[in-house]
C-alpha cells in the first residue's frame, strides 16, 4: 500500500472529515480525488480517515485539516502525518477478522495455560487431601480401637467381680 509523509497545516475553513492535498500527491498514493485516505499519527496510533480534495493552491508536502481532525490524531500544526490509502471495506474486515482471531488464539491458550495450573494445583491439593485424611483416619482408628479394648478388659474385670468367683454365668 502506498503512502507518503505530509506535514499537517489546519485549514482556514473547518470541514472535518475532509482533507485537502495537492493533485501531485494523489498518483504518489495511488488514489484520486473524492476517495478515502487514512491520516496515522505513528506515535500513539490514532487514525483519521477522510475524503481527498485536490488542490493545486496547496503547497507540495503538505496536507490542510481541520482543527477537529487535528485533535483527534492529538497533533498539532506542522507535525508530520503519514497519509495512506485507505483499503476497502472488504480488506478492513478481513484485517480486523484476522486481528481477532489473532487475539482470541492468544487468549485461548492463555486461558488453557491457566487451567492446566488451576487443575494441577487442585490436583496436587487433593492429594496432599487425601494423604491427610487417611493419616487421621488411621489415628483415629487406633483411639477407637485402643478404646474398645479398653472398655472391653473394663467390661471383663466388671463381670467377673459381679460374678464372683463361685458363679458362672
């Protein structure tokens, strides 16, 4: 795609959304008058499309705004701008399709990285889970049954004093 570095002059007479350039600059990027260009301030990324005026009383290298067009870039009189082609339709939403698939792939297997660790962080927890539970399972296994065998002998000495030694029951 063509394009060409213009320094910026506001315009006397405000028309936003329109630029005027001189008829030498149209071949350079490869459009006539009445199409669409695209002004890019390459420092913040900001973009401005407008229609194309030529103009033979507009200097060579320059490329008149509007005030507000101005600002929406956030450049000022006399600060270069690289004016462009703007591309049809059909080729922005295939850049913008092809962009968001970009940024979904990414966030995708970012998504899927951060899942894999949340799932082998719960796994590692329901291990560790597992390990602590069979350990005061056993423990409190062994108090039951120390318990019951001590309630048990309890139990015995209980019957054989009631007993006495001369009954059997």
């Amino acid at each position: 795609m063509q394009e060409v570095r213009l320094t910026l002059k506001k315009r006397a007479f405000p028309s936003q959304g329109r630029v005027r350039l001189n008829i030498a600059h149209l071949p350079e990027i490869g459009i006539l008058e009445g199409d669409h260009v695209d002004l890019v301030n390459e420092t913040n990324g900001k973009t401005v499309t407008t229609s194309v005026i030529a103009d033979t009383m507009v200097r060579e290298g320059q490329v008149r705004v509007s005030d507000e067009d101005l600002k929406t870039l956030g450049l000022n009189d006399e600060d270069e701008v690289l004016v462009r082609k703007t591309p049809p339709l059909g080729e922005k939403i295939k850049k913008a399709a092809a962009d968001a698939n970009k940024s979904l792939s990414k966030s995708a297997k970012e998504l899927d990285g951060v899942a894999k660790k949340t799932a082998d962080g719960m796994k590692a927890g329901a291990a560790k889970a597992t390990e602590t539970v069979k350990k005061e399972t056993k423990k409190a296994s062994d108090k039951i049954g120390k318990a019951a065998a001590k309630t048990a002998n309890t139990v015995k000495k209980t019957v054989k004093k009631a007993k006495g030694s001369k009954d059997d029951l």
